[in-house]
C-alpha cells in the first residue's frame, strides 16, 4: 500500500487516514524515525512514555 503526500515548509508530513488505521497508529502516537539505505522509516513505538520521554524530539499533545 502506498500514498503521495507533501512535506510542509516545517517538516510535517501528513500520514493518510487509511494507512493511520490500518497500522493502528492514532493522534498522538509516538513515532520513530529511522534513515534505513536512503529511506525514512517510520515506527510505532510501544511502552511507557517514561521509557521515550529524553528521546523524543516532539510530544503530540
């Protein structure tokens, strides 16, 4: 499955609503980011927010 989507002036990418669901991610969910062989890849993570909390770069509230 894949879907085009743009990058805003800031760096905020959209993930279509289809693709959110069918990972189970939802709004507010922790993501992480990974350069793998030249591509972005986007990670749901799993677990307590005091295990994350100095890696986070940005805490959806």
């Amino acid at each position: 499955m894949y879907k085009l989507s743009g990058i805003t002036p800031d760096g905020q990418i959209t993930i279509p609503r289809n693709i959110m669901k069918t990972l189970g991610i939802t709004s507010g969910s922790d993501m992480l980011i990974e350069v793998l062989n030249d591509a972005v890849v986007l990670k749901k993570i799993e677990g307590s927010l005091d295990q994350k909390e100095g890696k986070l770069i940005y805490r959806a509230v």
